[in-house]
C-alpha cells in the first residue's frame, strides 16, 4: 500500500492503545503550579513518581536528577548564609535560586510531563489525591526551618565563645 506523501502527520505521543488503562497519577500541571509556593522539588518529586507509574524511568530519572539539584542548592546557600555575617543580599540569592530553578525545571522537564499526560489521556486519567502530599511537603518545609534556625543559632553561640 503506498503512503500518502500529502497528508497530514499523525502524531506519536497520542497512539494510545485502545483499552489501556490510565495510571493514576498527580495532576501535571498542578504539581507544577504548587511548585510555586511549595518548591520545584516538590513538583519534580511528583513528577518523577509519575513518570514511574507510567512506565518512563529514563524521564523518572531526569526528574529525581531536578529534586537533587534543588535541594542541594537551597540547602547549600541555606547552610552558607547561616556562617554568613548578616547581609541583605543573601535571601535574595536564596530566592533568586529558587525562581531560577523553577523556571528552568518547568521548562526544561516539567512541561513536557504535562503536555505528556495532557495528549496521551487528556483529562480521563484517574486522580491521586493531594492530602498527604502536600502535608508532607508542609511538614519538610517546617522541618527545615527549624534545622535551618538550630544550625543559625549554634553558629551564634559558637562565635560568641570564640
């Protein structure tokens, strides 16, 4: 059978096997879009355990690879900034850090994840609930502010004897 040279191209992603049952996952777009408030961690946490449901570990690696970056550049600067002299250009890097890595996290894998999901099931894919992701995304972050303050105010007590 020969091949229509002029007709449009069918698309890759959304040859999906009739029957297939959708994984449940997290929302894409709004794992991304807690991200904001929450961290790019989080958002690339999630999808990393998305892009397992899915069967994609080679994208599932690329995301845990994000998670790693982030929380080794905002502890770091966190860390730093504690054995910093005060300055009010230190949160302001920590921060910028953060919008940085958010930006280029969304867009160098987070978006392909939800255009992903969004031609492959569209909107008919089970639903993971957000309860305890996110309380144990609220529970790391006050966690970490207050190992964050311990560390602050061993440092204080460590210079005053010194």
């Amino acid at each position: 059978m020969a091949t229509n040279l002029y007709a449009p191209p069918k698309a890759q992603v959304a040859d999906i096997v009739h029957g297939e049952a959708a994984p449940a996952l997290w929302n894409p777009g709004a794992a991304a879009s807690w991200s904001v408030l929450l961290s790019p961690a989080f958002g690339a946490f999630l999808h990393m355990k998305n892009w397992e449901a899915l069967g994609e570990s080679d994208k599932a690696a690329a995301a845990r690879k994000w998670v790693v970056i982030y929380l080794v550049t905002v502890v770091g600067l966190s860390v730093v900034a504690a054995f910093l002299p005060s300055n009010n250009a230190i949160p302001g890097l920590v921060r910028l850090s953060g919008f940085v890595l958010l930006i280029s996290w969304y867009y160098a894998s987070g978006k392909s994840q939800v255009d992903f999901v969004k031609s492959r099931y569209g909107k008919q894919y089970p639903r993971k609930g957000w309860a305890q992701p996110l309380l144990i995304a609220m529970g790391t972050i006050v966690g970490f502010i207050f190992l964050v303050g311990a560390i602050a105010a061993s440092a204080a007590l460590f210079l005053r004897r010194s």
